[in-house]
C-alpha cells in the first residue's frame, strides 16, 4: 500500500476530478491516488474492496482523470451494465460512454465505433462471442467487475479478456480469493501476467510445498497490487445506511409477456377510468397492475409453465449474483419480498446455490415464527427470507448488516419499516440496503413517480390515499 510520503506525492500531481472531489470519502481517494501509484509503474491491480464501499466510482473516477484519446473498457456481468450507466449518468454525466448489447448486427455496429467514446460496457457473455471485433483495438484501461468469473484460468471467459489490448488491467472484487490460490494466480495473470509467472511454477512454490513462510512471500509479493478495505476499518467516514437502487434488464421472456399484458390491461383501465373515475376503478387498476409488477419479478408468476432457469427474469439472475456475493463476504442478510409467490421462488433459487435460510412468512405460528428468527440470530445463517407483510415490523435483527427490497412498491414508509428490521439500537454495523428495479416496466415508472410526487407518498398511509391523490394522467404514464 501507499505510504504518506507516496500519498503526498501524488497529491501534489494529480489532480481529482473537480465533479467528484467533494464527493469522494477520505478512503475513495486513497484508492483514486492507489490507481494512479500503479499507473505510474505499468502494474495493473485488484481492487478487493468491502460490498458497498464504491469500487465502481473510485475507478471510474480514476479513468475520468487520465488525459487521453483512447477508449477505456468495463467488463461486467450483464446484471450489473445497467448500475455502471447509472454510475456514469449520476457522477460524470460529460462522460461519453455507450453499452455494447442487442444482436450480432447491433453490437459489431457499435464495437466499429469504439474510438468516438470515452468507455465502453459489454457483458462477459457477450465479449466471449465478440472477440475478434474487439481485439484490432488499443484500450486505455481495462476494468473487469466481479473478477469471479475468471477465476477458473481454464475457461473460455479468462482465456477471452487475455487476448484485448490496452495500456492498463484491474481488476474489481470483492472476494478476490474463493476457495484457493489458483484462483488468485488466474485473476493476476490477467492483471499482470509477469508478477507470478507461470503456473505450473506457480504451484509447484505456493501450492504443492506450502507453508506459512511461503503464504507471507506471496503475500508480500501481492500486497502492493491488491487494495482491500473492509467496512469497519473506514466505519467512521460512511452514514450509518447505505441505500442503493440495482437495475435488471428485463429477459427477452419477460419482455415478450411485458408488452403483451400491458396492451391487454391499458386500453380497459383507462377506459373503466373515464367511465367510472380513478377511485370505483381502484381494483381495476390494481389487478391490472399487479399482472406487470408480477411479470417484472419473475414471468412464471403469471405463466407457471415457464418454470425457473437462467434468462427468465433478469431481476432473478441479479438476486442470485448479489447474493453470491455478499454471502462470500460474510454478511448476513434480511431479504424482503410483497409478494409470498416471489418469495417461494426465490427460496428454491437460494437452494439451488446451497445457501442456508430462515424463512418467514404469514402462514407460520408464533412458536414457528420464534423458532426461523432464533435459528438466524445464533446459527450460521446468511439470509432470512421475509414476506414484508409479516416481517415489516415488530422484528429486531441487528444480526444484519444488509436488507434486500426485492420489489419496492407504493409506499416508501414500508421500505423504510423494512430496512428498521435492522437498523436500529443495537447495530454496531453500517448497513447496506439494495432495492431490486427492473428498467423499462411498471416497478421504474412508480420510482419516478415517487419523486416527482415526493411529498404525496411520504404521507401516504393507505392504498385509499393513493387513488384519491393520483390523476388520470398519473395512471396513463405508469402504464405507458
């Protein structure tokens, strides 16, 4: 790491981005002058930083920096292309930047180009198929998001991204290593392919003969290369509640049943509107916009036949990664649902990554209801699953550190009883707290609502309250 006299160094000589030198923490512009440390000696590096403490904004902050014509590449899971626009919109909004996706025909028309920006998002997935359009090209820094998915050198996905040109490679990650140093010896040999040599030396030093004197060796090889901070070393300088929205792309499944029901449901609601006024049309409108909040979450809520899987619905597949992730490192989570349905798929999904579970609901005793919430306060549990309706209130697990809001709905004051399962007296925690939306439906235009009527819904305590308050117009843009 930096010591003060490096850190006064790089002070003096570069500079932070006007925009977001008021913003960055103490700890985010360490990790700003860490890049630019590594930058000035040709090493890539890892950047392993605690879920929650701004990766994302310390290297994009890093790339708004550098003076150069050359394009920079983000590489992420598909999941997350969504968050680093909403990073890039949100913080550096001069930005030029454009996301690589749709077909074959769509992405080598953008991929052709690359040079007219200054950052490009694609998806492991899709640069796996699209290789050899990106290799004629010279990138200025390469940033690979969740570097799991290359910790198996042996894949297609890390043999892949080795092949792209550029000046700089890091990495973001917040367990850099899983389950055993191969992993870590796969990550950096896309960072800095000569810091570790070749494998089979590899294993023969650090692997086959290890010890503790060797594990200090490799450690004190990597040490300057690999940044990590955990949330209770910088506790002092983050708000004690951390609230972020996470976006998912709707599935070409989803997006299909999408737009089928809501040509379905608009033409009769705001048909019933004008017959019969918004209040008696109250369970119209509901039903009508259950049906897209229920495809928003998962299609097979209304079409069971279409079962689970990967690509059915993407704020599914993004649950899955976050809570992979936050798992890994060690967080407990209290997980919210409106909707028992969404919940019971969510608990077969959480079975099918081996995750162990408390699970809450309102068809539980009170001696069951006692016994799920002990079981998650004193055992080796990583997720309470909780329909909002039964778990909402009356419950204080401190135990948390991290709320997931899977569908976020009307009221915000139900969120925020939510969120107060955890954050209360008693926890000693900065807490995360993650609301699941997907783009382009129902759940994003209710967001937008909520803003632009703030103070409506912050004093709305009944579904009555909602209906007498919103207008026609109000209705007509939800189902737009």
């Amino acid at each position: 790491m930096l010591d003060d006299k490096d850190i006064s160094t790089f002070k003096k000589n570069i500079m932070i981005p006007e925009e977001i030198s008021d913003t960055l923490r103490n700890y985010q512009k360490y990790g700003f002058y860490w890049f630019h440390f590594l930058k000035e000696f040709h090493f890539g590096g890892i950047l392993a930083d605690d879920m929650g403490l701004g990766k994302t904004l310390q290297i994009l902050t890093f790339i708004r920096s550098l003076n150069t014509p050359k394009p920079s590449l983000i590489v992420c899971p598909t999941s997350l292309m969504h968050n680093w626009e909403n990073e890039i919109a949100k913080f550096f909004p001069n930005f030029k930047y454009t996301v690589v996706k749709g077909n074959i025909n769509d992405r080598k028309k953008i991929i052709s180009h690359i040079n007219r920006f200054d950052i490009i998002i694609t998806s492991y997935s899709l640069i796996r198929n699209d290789i050899e359009h990106y290799e004629i090209y010279d990138f200025e820094v390469i940033v690979l998001d969740e570097a799991n998915h290359i910790k198996n050198p042996n894949t297609k996905i890390s043999n892949t991204v080795k092949r792209l040109n550029s000046s700089y490679r890091y990495v973001l990650t917040g367990t850099p290593v899983e389950n055993n140093l191969k992993e870590l010896w796969s990550i950096y040999s896309f960072v800095s392919p000569q810091l570790l040599g070749k494998f089979k030396l590899f294993k023969e030093k650090f692997i086959d003969n290890y010890t503790d004197e060797k594990l200090e060796e490799l450690k004190q090889k990597i040490s300057p290369f690999m940044l990590r901070r955990i949330k209770s070393e910088v506790l002092k300088e983050l708000p004690p509640k951390i609230i972020q929205t996470l976006y998912a792309d709707l599935t070409p499944i989803q997006q299909k049943l999408y737009q089928e029901i809501l040509e379905q449901v608009r033409e009769s609601v705001l048909e019933k509107i004008k017959k019969d006024g918004i209040k008696k049309s109250k369970i119209h409108i509901l039903t009508a916009l259950l049906k897209l909040r229920q495809i928003s979450n998962h299609p097979s809520l209304i079409r069971p036949n279409i079962g689970l899987g990967e690509e059915i619905s993407g704020k599914m597949d993004l649950l899955k990664e976050l809570l992979i992730e936050i798992t890994d490192s060690n967080h407990k989570i209290l997980l919210f649902s409106q909707s028992t349905k969404m919940l019971a798929l969510i608990q077969q999904e959480v079975e099918s990554i081996g995750l162990k579970y408390s699970y809450l609901d309102g068809s539980l005793s009170e001696s069951q209801r006692r016994k799920e919430i002990e079981k998650f306060k004193t055992e080796d549990i990583p997720v309470f699953l909780i329909s909002l309706k039964a778990g909402g209130y009356g419950l204080n697990l401190t135990e948390a550190d991290t709320i997931i809001l899977v569908d976020p709905w009307w009221n915000p004051m139900v969120e925020m009883q939510a969120i107060d399962r955890a954050y209360r007296m008693g926890q000693k925690n900065s807490v995360n707290v993650y609301k699941l939306i997907t783009s382009n439906t129902i759940e994003e235009k209710i967001i937008k609502l909520q803003e632009k009527k703030k103070q409506l819904f912050d004093n709305i305590v009944s579904i009555e309250n909602i209906f007498t308050s919103l207008t026609e117009d109000d209705i007509e843009e939800i189902l737009s």
